[in-house]
C-alpha cells in the first residue's frame, strides 16, 4: 500500500457553494430550535440551549464539525465555558456507523472475507470517533487486536468542508487584523494536510510505528507505550493494532500517582516534541490512557505534528532557558534565524529580554494556571508588533499544552510542565542530572 496524495484545497465550485448553503441552514435551524427549548425551559439559561443547539448541528453536519467540536471541548481557555464544557459531548457521543459496513471496508481493503481474516469480528465497535470507529477482533492466529475503520465517504466530505474553510480564512483575514496576523489561511492549508495525512490510514500507521520506537530510544520509558502495529492487517483505510486495557487519563483517581502518569506522559511527548520532530498532536485525554498494568498509552495517531530541525531547535533553546539556566538569550537567536523577529528590533541580549517577558511566566506556571489564550495571543501579539506572521508550529505545540491543561488542573495541580526537569531528562541530560545533584533530588522512572 502506498500514501494517497492530498485532493487541492484552492478549489471552490457548485458542490462546495451548496454545501456552504446546508451549513448555514443547519446552524441556522438548530439555533430556531434552540430558542424553542428556551422558551419552554428558561431556568437552564440561553446559553446551554444555544450551546446544546450548536453541538447538535455540529453531529448533523459531519466530522469535520465534530472535529471543530473536540478542538473547542478540549480547549476551555479559547471559548466560553459554557460553550467548551457543552462540546465535550463531541469526544464521547459520536454516533457509530453499523459493523456491517465497517466489514465491507475491511473486506475491500485487504480483499479477503473478514470470516477469512478473523477468528471472530465484533460488529458493535468499541469507540466511535468523528473520523473512525474501533472493533475488536481475534486475528486468525488467535492474537486479540482491534480494527481502527474509517468512515465510509469521509474523504469526500472533508475535502469539500476544508475547501470551505480556507475561503473564510482568507476572507477573514482582508477585514480582521487578528485572523491576518495569525496567518489563518496558511493554519487551514496545515489543517488540510494533516487531515489527508489522517485520512490514510498508511501513513498513520507508518507514523505509529515509528512513535512507538521512538518512545524506547533512550531506555528509561518503560512505563510509557503505544499500541503495536499489525501490518498484514492494514490497508488504506483500515489499520490493526494489538488490544490495550485500560481507561482514559482523565478517569484516573487524582493524587501523587494520577501526576506521575501526566508527568511520564509529557515527558514522552515533550521528547517527540523537540528530539524527534514527529509528535502527537491530538493527546486530549481520551487519546491519552492509563493501561491495568499502570502504564501510559498513546492512541489514535491519526492527527501527528512534525517539526524541522530548526523549529526542534527552537523550542529547545525555549525550555532551556526555562527549565535549566533562565537565559533567553540562546533564544533571540534561534527567532531570529527563523525570521519571527527581524535583527532591527535589537541584540540578542535586548531580544532574549523580551521573550523572557512574555513565555517565562507562562511556563513557568503549572498547567492549573496556564492558559493557552494568553500563550497564543502573545504568539499573535509579536507578530502585530514586529510585522510578523505568527509561527502555526508554535500554536501547535499551544494547543497541545491546552489538552494537557484540562486532565491536569484535576490530576496534578501543582506541576508546571514547563520547569520540570524530569520531562528534560533527555532532551538535556547533562544540565538535568547536574540540576538533580545540585539540588539533591532524584528523579523518578
């Protein structure tokens, strides 16, 4: 099987029109009824119906939508509360598609009987999700697996729905300044990338694969994996995995436990981050498990961040200075390079000063006090005053520490992800264990 390339995003025709026109109407309607439960009910208040209505219409209009919903739940700092809390629903309520068609696509794919494939096929999945579902399977040498099946005319709809997108983006960003800084239609052309990328599910396996391996590079992640890969099993849209038990992060009972599981968690995440380049970029806690045997789990690599070596060197120069010696100035270097500040605004001394500003108190903090709209304002914030688009890499990374943000305000209060030597450990491991002895602390496993 080889990756199937991306369809162009800068098209806009009849079908995309008419699918713009069934978007307003949806919203539209779902708001009409909205109002109607308000009217019948208004002791829950405005803005749970309008919420609640803004979630139905999102199920009604697809995955991409469902997609938008996950982003908004799992990042409370961005939206309304309210509104946040309602598109929860968007992670745990996607409705499922029906086995037998989910049998069809296996079936096509590898262009064998699932009764030939299988010891046994459960046609009711175990989780639904807006782009696939997942079924447990025996395979024909008796090894428990699961199916991880995508959506039977999802490439279609997402193509057309993105397609959509990038014409509001741009639209966006000739009337607000914000969306212009922000670089909003180059966010969406990355979008489109990575969903095509997730929408082939051979080069979400392959990048499985190559997370997992990644995850023992330096040996002393025992306690952290990833499901393995069943390549004989997968196809263009299907993927099989070996089974994993366990119950997501945010079901974890809170205590000294619960913060050593988002720590190891990080720690991995942060090391793919800045070492690896390729790094999950989808870990809201359903995505994120603690395993029966006390382990962390990945899942779902349907939606990965790969970082240049440039970007990785920045973000390295960012935590050093954070978590080891406190100087940015390595910092107004790397930003320079990339072309974020331009070498005008002053020395590096002079610049290292400003970002010291701006991204130390952040990080600085623990997790129950980040919040990712301050981060990606100061993000929008240096591109306004330096003329500057803002680095999409970077909100990446931003939105990423948003879903960290939701399961540890409960689980470990009183980390700060961004001053912790032990998720450093091996992204520098001489200042670490330097920093360890100086201050006669030992590191957990």
């Amino acid at each position: 099987m080889s990756a199937t390339p991306a369809p162009p995003l800068r098209k806009f025709g009849l079908r995309e029109f008419t699918r713009m026109l069934v978007i307003g109407t949806v919203l539209v309607v779902y708001q009409i009824v909205a109002i109607g439960k308000w009217i019948r009910r208004p002791g829950r208040g405005w803005a749970q119906h309008a919420s609640e209505g803004v979630v139905d219409a999102f199920f009604s209009l697809g995955p991409t939508f469902v997609k938008v919903g996950q982003l908004m739940g799992s990042s409370p700092g961005m939206f309304p509360k309210v509104l946040a809390d309602t598109c929860l629903r968007c992670l745990d309520e996607v409705p499922p598609f029906p086995g037998a068609q989910a049998r069809a696509i296996i079936e096509a794919d590898l262009g064998r009987s699932t009764d030939e494939l299988f010891q046994r096929f459960d046609d009711e999945p175990l989780s639904s999700a807006s782009v696939a579902q997942v079924h447990l399977c025996i395979l024909a040498d008796g090894r428990e697996a699961v199916m991880k099946v995508q959506r039977r005319g999802i490439y279609h709809r997402m193509k057309v729905d993105l397609r959509i997108a990038y014409v509001f983006a741009r639209a966006l960003e000739k009337y607000i300044g914000f969306f212009q800084t922000a670089n909003a239609s180059a966010i969406i052309v990355d979008l489109h990338a990575a969903t095509f990328a997730e929408l082939d599910s051979v080069v979400e396996a392959r990048r499985q694969a190559a997370f997992r391996e990644a995850i023992s590079a330096f040996g002393d992640n025992e306690y952290v994996t990833a499901p393995e890969v069943i390549g004989e099993y997968c196809g263009n849209r299907v993927i099989c995995m070996e089974r994993m038990h366990g119950s997501p992060l945010d079901q974890c009972t809170p205590g000294d436990t619960s913060e050593l599981v988002v720590r190891r968690a990080a720690k991995v995440w942060m090391e793919a981050l800045v070492l690896h380049g390729l790094f999950h970029g989808d870990v809201h806690a359903g995505n994120v498990w603690v395993l029966d045997d006390g382990r962390v789990s990945f899942l779902d690599f349907g939606v990965m961040g790969e970082l240049d070596e440039q970007w990785r060197s920045l973000l390295q120069d960012l935590f050093h200075a954070t978590v080891i010696d406190g100087d940015f100035t390595r910092l107004a270097t790397s930003v320079k390079r990339l072309g974020i500040i331009s070498e005008e605004v002053g020395t590096d001394a002079e610049v290292g000063a400003i970002l010291q500003t701006v991204f130390a108190p952040m990080l600085s903090d623990t997790l129950a006090h980040f919040s990712l709209t301050d981060f990606i304002k100061a993000l929008v914030g240096m591109g306004q005053q330096y003329r500057t688009s803002s680095p999409e890499e970077l909100i990446l990374v931003g939105k990423q520490l948003g879903y960290f943000e939701r399961y540890a305000i409960e689980l470990a209060p009183n980390w700060a992800l961004g001053t912790d030597p032990f998720v450093f450990k091996n992204v520098f491991p001489a200042e670490v264990a330097a920093l360890s002895q100086a201050r006669g602390t030992e590191l957990p496993d």
